[in-house]
C-alpha cells in the first residue's frame, strides 16, 4: 500500500484504520476470510473523498522465512490499491420520486455541486429518505446514487468528425482542467404504500394488553409509519415493565393476506418490578437502618405504581405510602398521591421531622416526550436537636439570621403549602439502567398558599447519557437552582436552604456539608443558590452490574455572593466580619 498516491490535501487520510487490522488478527496471523470485508471497507473510505474509481486488487503474499520449528510462517503482505482520479460533483439530481417533492428531497443529502464526492453523505441521506418516506407507510423504499462520470465516453455518442475534434497539446501532455467532474443523480424506488393489519404482543404475562397498546402510536387499519413504531419502541421501554426492546429483533413485520398490509408483532419479555424488601443495612443518607417495604412500578400489571415503605435507622426513619396512575381516566393524564413521614438526623447540625403529603398531576405537550407536572404539598416540619454550636450567643451575633432560620422561638415548627409546576422533556431510554437519551427539568417552588413559610425556589436540570461503546455509557448532568423568600416573610427555615453533599449531589462528602460556614465553628449554614455538575462513565460488567468513574463539582452561595472559579480562605476579624467564601 506505500505505493498509492496520496492526494494534495489527504496526506493524513490515508493511514491504516484500526479496523483493518482484522485481516492481520489479533496476534499477527493472516486471516483470509476477512480480507473481503476489509477490502470493501477501503473502498468506502476511498468513495467517501472522492475517489470512485478506487478498486482493491488480490493481496500478494511472498514468504520470507519459517521458524525453526517449522510451525511459524513469515509473510510480506502487499495489497494493490488503484485509486483513480479524484471527482467533484458536476450535477446533483434525483429521480424516480413522485410521492415526495425534490425540492424536500435534495437538501436530505447535503451534497453541491462543485464539492468533492462524499458517498458518506449520500448514506445519511438515503437514511433520512428513508425516514421520510416510512413515515407515510413506504417502508420498502430504497435508493441508490447513479453516477455518470463526464470524463468517461458516452457509448451511445458519434464520434465527432476529425475537423471538429480538439487540437492536440503541443508538448504532448493534456492540459490541466481541475479534477474531473461526475453527476449523480438519485434514483428512488419508493415501492407501495402500506397499512396496518392487525397489532399483536406476545410474552406479555402480567401486563394487560391496553396498557401495552396505549403507548403505541400505531393503530390497526391507519398507515404503516416507521418513525411512528420507532417512537412506540421507545416509549415502551421507558415504562420499565419489559427488558429493552430491540427493532430487529423483537420487533417483527410481516406482510398480511391482504395487500398493501401488514402484520406487528411486538415480542416481550416482563421485568419483575414487584419488589418486597426486608432487611437492614447502611447507607451514607440513612446510615444503619432495618425497612420493610413493597414497591411495584406495574401494580397488578395495570401500569400502576405503589409504594408502601417503612424504615427505621440511626440517621433517618421515613414511613409514605404513595400510588401512581399514568392514565388517569383512561386519558393520558397522570395523577398521584404521596403520604409521608420523615425524621431525618443531620449528623452534628439537627434533626428534621416533617409529615404531609403530595398530590400530583401531568399531562403531555404535544405528540412527543415532553410532559408538564402540578405537584401541590402541604408538610409541617420541625428542627429539634439543635447543635448547641448554632445556639451559641456569638454565632448568633455574627448571623443574624440563623434564630429564624433554626425556628428558634416558633415553637420550632413551621407549616409550608406550595405549588410546584415544572416541564419535563424525557428522551432517556430506561428508568433503570439508561444508556441513550436525555432529560431536560424546568420547574418552580411556589410556597405560600397558606402556612407561614413564603418563597420561590426556580431550578433547572439537564441529563445526558451518551453510549459510545457496547459496555460504555457516558452520563453528564448540570444543575442551577435558587431560593428566595418573598418580600416581608419569615427568614428561610434552615432546612429549606440549599446545601450540597451526599450520594445524590457530590459524592464524597457526606450530606448538607457544602455551603457557606461560619468563619469561626465552621458550621454550615446553607445558601441560596447554588451550581451542580456530575460526570461519570457506566461500564457494564455482567448483566445489571456495572461499575462506575465520577466526578463531581459544585458550589452553594448565599445572599449577594457571586459564583467563582477559584475561593480564598480569609480568618475572621474582628468577629462581626466573616468570610462567605469558606470551603468545606
């Protein structure tokens, strides 16, 4: 291969792909069999910048030695490669098409005339063709580039007569006219349109078929719209109640009795979602605890969720009962309640002991993934068990307001009644372990229809999860979130402020100890604002094992602090003068 001629502008193209080692293997041995695919796959990479004509001659092997033992065998190797002249495209055409515009067409395939010749792009195009045309039930339509390169002579073409042909060079050498030119022109065979003929599901064993046939976007006797089975496909395996499906594999089309019809025919396997739980163990949130709990995401495989848990730690006790209906009504509205009691020990600040519920509603916007949630909630909470630290008559100097903020003289308790609206853009293709897609949070805390806790507390979320190898999956998550009482109210309890810290935050740091301090007793005292930024890598091991690489950065401030790339720490003095840009 040294002896191909690389091309002005390519002289970095052309180095050996990773995948074409395959022909070599894994440890040197020439393998025959591979050498067609890897031949092909040259010629795609030629094609892709232009060079149409290029071809793969048969590898020529000479033998330089054999080992001693006769059971090793040294080869050289040398593939013939004609690469041709490289094309620009002249004219860029389809034809064939009459179900589609080629006004809707050409821009598909993002190729210009006067550009060297991609056949990548002519690929990608054809895929989105092909997405266009499922869409209105073609989904037999196929294409291919005819390519009619101009330097090459016309068969059908006269001779031209000796008085009217070109002049011959004088030095005897072709005159240079810029790289030849080809016009492609795409032919599309759009075939039938077809139906929908009937729409069946097998191994659904618990799961009822309406819930299985209400997620579907395809209907009996309507047109057969690939996009709209794929869109189906997706929404199935978020809910969570099968294993993964996959288009060619579980998912079979065939054509019916009738013409122009088809057959569905979607394979499923359940997942055992019913969990009951007893037991103890340790957990950074938690830490010692014993539960007994039971939680199905399929309840009676009517695409219910319940939720009966009770839990007793050293650090937390947490007993709720809560129950989800994603259609409610038969439409598709989700509705749900959540009962709740909780005592929460924060380690070294105080304890935490809420009781109310939680009524929500959602409803979709639009035909795709993105759904607006109602959450109202009303709770009663009281901080018992106060650090005496916080208590401390200088402490209290130095924040003046903490007294409001650790209920100090309010009975300890406060009553907070709030609505909480948000968006949800939702692509993520599990619940459980997700591998592709993302999710975008837009929501807001609006506390202060009744109670005497009054504040707005606006967050916004943005979920990645990117899978770039068949065990790897990159997941990446950003988060700003700001709380603010409203004019004339109460001071913010303190377990209303933000903090970081935690399994669910920054890893490696236990809960709520990130946030600004007292410059003296290092207490946390919480913020009101807030940056999140979480990045890890998911490789999957066996089955549901994974192991997981994190990083986690972030950072709380409090009134009238700005965020900052890098925070000195600065000693307090005199005591009235503290620093709010004290790291933990």
């Amino acid at each position: 291969m040294k002896d191909n001629r690389e091309r002005p502008g390519l002289q970095d193209a052309f180095h050996l792909p990773g995948w074409f080692m395959s022909v070599i293997g894994d440890r040197g041995t020439y393998q025959e069999p591979k050498f067609e695919d890897d031949a092909q796959k040259i010629i795609e990479f030629y094609r892709d910048n232009g060079y149409i004509r290029a071809n793969v001659g048969v590898p020529e092997l000479k033998v330089i030695t054999d080992s001693e033992d006769k059971k090793t065998r040294w080869i050289e190797l040398r593939i013939p490669i004609t690469e041709g002249p490289r094309y620009k495209v002249g004219t860029f055409d389809v034809a064939g098409n009459t179900v589609v515009k080629s006004d809707y067409l050409l821009p598909l395939f993002k190729t210009k005339p006067g550009e060297y010749y991609a056949e990548k792009k002519i690929r990608k195009g054809l895929e989105k063709a092909r997405e266009v045309y499922g869409a209105g039930g073609y989904y037999e339509f196929t294409g291919y580039p005819d390519l009619k390169p101009r330097d090459e002579p016309s068969q059908n073409a006269p001779e031209a007569p000796a008085a009217l042909k070109a002049p011959e060079p004088i030095d005897g050498k072709p005159e240079s006219a810029g790289p030849p030119l080809v016009d492609v022109t795409m032919r599309m065979q759009e075939g039938q349109q077809f139906f929908v003929n009937r729409i069946t599901f097998v191994g659904n064993t618990t799961t009822r078929d309406n819930v299985i046939r209400r997620e579907m976007r395809l209907v009996e006797e309507g047109v057969f719209n690939t996009e709209a089975l794929k869109y189906s496909i997706k929404r199935l395996n978020q809910l969570g109640y099968f294993k993964p499906l996959e288009g060619g594999k579980d998912v079979n089309v065939e054509k019916a009795a009738e013409p122009n019809k088809v057959d569905v025919r979607l394979k499923l396997e359940e997942q055992n979602r019913n969990q009951l739980t007893f037991g103890a163990g340790v957990s950074e949130f938690e830490g010692f605890f014993g539960q007994l709990s039971f939680q199905t995401a399929n309840f009676l495989g009517r695409g219910e969720s319940l939720t009966l848990s009770l839990q007793a730690g050293s650090r937390a006790q947490n007993y709720s009962l809560a129950f989800t209906e994603p259609f409610l009504f038969d439409r598709n509205i989700t509705g749900g309640f959540n009962l709740f009691r909780t005592d929460i020990r924060y380690i070294g600040q105080f304890t935490q002991k809420s009781i109310g519920t939680v009524l929500t509603v959602g409803y979709p916007l639009g035909r795709g993934f993105t759904r607006m949630f109602t959450n109202y909630s009303y709770q009663r909470v009281r901080v018992t068990e106060i650090n005496e630290n916080y208590t401390d008559p200088q402490v209290l100097a130095r924040n003046p307001f903490l007294r409001d903020s650790l209920l100090i003289g309010q009975n300890g308790e406060r009553v907070i009644s709030k609505v909480a609206p948000s968006i949800v853009y939702n692509t993520v293709d599990q619940p459980i372990f997700p591998t592709t897609g993302k999710r975008y949070t837009a929501s807001i805390d609006l506390a202060g229809l009744g109670g005497n806790t009054n504040y707005y507390r606006p967050l916004i979320e943005g979920v990645w999860y990117l899978k770039h190898a068949s065990r790897l999956t990159l997941g990446l998550r950003a988060q700003t979130e700001y709380i603010h009482a409203f004019t004339g109210s109460k001071e913010l309890p303190i377990f209303e402020k933000l903090f970081l810290g935690g399994e669910y935050t920054l890893r490696g740091f236990d809960i709520r100890t990130i946030g600004p301090q007292d410059p003296l007793n290092g207490l946390v005292l919480g913020g009101n604002k807030l940056l999140l930024f979480n990045a890890e890598e998911q490789i999957t091991i066996a089955g549901p094992v994974r192991a997981i690489l994190f990083f986690d950065a972030g950072q709380v401030r409090d009134f009238g602090q700005p965020f900052a790339w890098k925070e000195d720490i600065i000693a307090a003095v005199p005591p009235l003068l503290y620093d709010p840009y004290a790291t933990v």
